[in-house]
C-alpha cells in the first residue's frame, strides 16, 4: 500500500499541543494506551503498536538509534519490527529522522 505524501506543515503536526492548551492533559489517551500495551504484553497477543524501538539495521541505518515504528509487542516485548515498504524519498526522510534523533540522543547528559 503506498501512502500520498501529507502535509507536514499542517494542523496535525501541532495537534497534541492544541489538545493539551484546550483540555489541560491527555492523560486519558495515555493511560488506555499504556493498558492495552501492557494487555498485549501479558496476553502475548503480538497485536502491533507504533513504540520506540532501535532501528539500527533498518532501512541502512547503523547507529543505536529509537524512533517510533510499528512493532509486533509479544509476551517477551517487541518481537520485531513490521516491514515498511517505502520509497527512495522516504527512505532518505527516515535517515534524516534519525540524524535528527541520533543528534539529540548524542547530547543528552546522563
């Protein structure tokens, strides 16, 4: 299935934010959240889940690097990450994604 490109500039980038200034919270949504994930986890039901994963052997990337990809989440957590089929352009904005990531990861101080 091949996606359109969407526009990023959009409302839907900033969505999360707008909930939050009108509702004050979401924790709602990430309280089911959290409940079906682990529900997955303790039933090994390996539904998929779009987690934070390391993506490092994905798509030529070769660093330890997480973003959010669909997963399949069984009883021993993510069994593996679900094949994306994506073109020449998507694959050069997953790299640049992770760049952007891995930056961000490097500077962390722990």
């Amino acid at each position: 299935m091949q996606l359109s490109d969407f526009d990023f500039d959009g409302g839907s980038r900033f969505s999360a934010y707008e909930i939050i200034k009108l509702k004050g919270y979401t924790s709602w949504a990430i309280g089911l959240s959290v409940a079906k994930i682990v529900q997955s986890i303790m039933a090994n039901s390996r539904n998929v889940f779009a987690l934070s994963t390391n993506v490092n052997g994905i798509h030529g990337i070769h660093d330890d690097v997480y973003l959010s990809l669909p997963v399949v989440l069984g009883s021993n957590g993510v069994t593996h990450v679900v094949k994306q089929n994506l073109n020449k352009h998507e694959v050069e904005q997953f790299h640049k994604s992770c760049q952007a990531l891995l930056n961000v990861q490097n500077g962390l101080v722990i």
